[in-house]
C-alpha cells in the first residue's frame, strides 16, 4: 500500500517537500491580512527553498475561485480535477474500495510520533475543497464540492468513497481498483503576522 501526493496536474511532491502559499509577487512575497494566496510553490519542509510552481486556487468566495493569481474567476463546482492544489493517490496490489477518507489541517505537531490531527493550525485560516470535475474545460459543473470549507484540526473534509483511478468512480462507491485519487483545492489566509506552518493529514479505509 501507498499514499502519495501529487502537485502541478500530475508531479510527485516529495516524501521531504512541503507547499508554500504565497502573495501575487511569488515566491517569498506575504499573503495580507484578510487576503488568499496568489501563488503556490513546492517547498522544502520549512518554506525557505524554493521548488517548481503548481496550480494555485484563490479564494474569493464561499463558492468561488480563480486559479493562478487574477481573474474574475469561476465556481468551485467547475474547477478541473486537473487544476486542483492537490492530488492524494492511494496505490495497492491488488483491486479494493475505500470508504470513510478524511483530509485534516492541523499544527503539525505530534505526541509520540503520533499526528495531533485535532490541533487547530495557529495563525491562519486554511480552506479546503473536493474537486470532482473530469473535463478540462472549466464552464461545466462537476460533482464536487460547491462551497469551501474551514478545515483546522477536528473539522476536516470529508471525502467521496472509492474514487477510482483518475477519480472516474465508474461504479459509484463501489469501485474497486488499484488506485483511487481525490483531488482537492487549498486556499490559506493569515489571520496573523508572520510566517505559519501547518501540516496535512489524510485517512482511508479500504476492503
């Protein structure tokens, strides 16, 4: 079994990266107070090393987005799979169904080498969505979520079952395959000055 997570429509985060979410200038440039992120990086695990730059999703309403930094941007619901913050790929040998998959945002900290999942994130505000959405063309609605949500320590995101390979799910929730992907949009605000670190945490059943 594997869970691996993958950024910029289809590249491998590494097991040692992080992402960084940044203001319109790039790079190391603050997100304002009450502002979203405007561009989005692969980092090293503190935020300090600047990797290659993935999809960007900005929130500017409890149903809307726009990827990449300007824009009068689009609805949650017509976001593509593809240009999604995020991409969790669960891998295993033989062909299974998942049910009951979480997605946390929590403070990073652990006790005993165990996640404290339940730990709110300290200083800003991360909002999350499933994206369900097989086209490439962001006019249609797709099936995912249509509002953002305030995911910090116990409220988490709940995600749809047995997604499938590339999250086509031909037989519903009871798709059984080798690989199941879900797709998800992040976007952070600081409530706070400062740089913040906060930590994801996803969980998944399978039979």
């Amino acid at each position: 079994m594997s869970i691996s997570v993958y950024v910029g429509e289809d590249q491998l985060l590494p097991s040692s990266s992080g992402l960084g979410f940044y203001g319109n200038d790039g790079f190391g440039a603050p997100i304002l107070i009450g502002a979203y992120n405007g561009r989005t990086f692969v980092t090293d695990q503190n935020g300090i090393i600047e990797g290659f730059e993935c999809n960007n999703n900005k929130k500017i309403s409890t149903t809307g987005v726009i990827n990449g930094q300007t824009g009068l941007g689009i609805q949650l619901i017509s976001l593509p799979n593809n240009l999604a913050t995020i991409n969790i790929r669960f891998e295993y040998l033989s062909e299974v169904r998942t049910l009951t998959s979480k997605f946390y945002i929590f403070d990073g900290t652990t006790t005993s080498g165990t996640p404290n999942i339940n730990n709110d994130p300290s200083g800003l505000v991360c909002y999350c969505a499933e994206t369900r959405h097989q086209s490439v063309i962001q006019n249609p609605d797709g099936l995912g979520d249509a509002d953002w949500v305030d995911v910090h320590g116990s409220t988490f995101l709940e995600l749809i079952s047995s997604p499938g390979t590339s999250g086509l799910r031909p037989n519903g929730s009871l798709t059984f395959d080798t690989r199941h992907d879900w797709f998800i949009a992040l976007s952070a605000t600081p409530n706070t000055f400062g740089n913040k670190q906060f930590s994801m945490y996803f969980e998944t059943e399978f039979l």
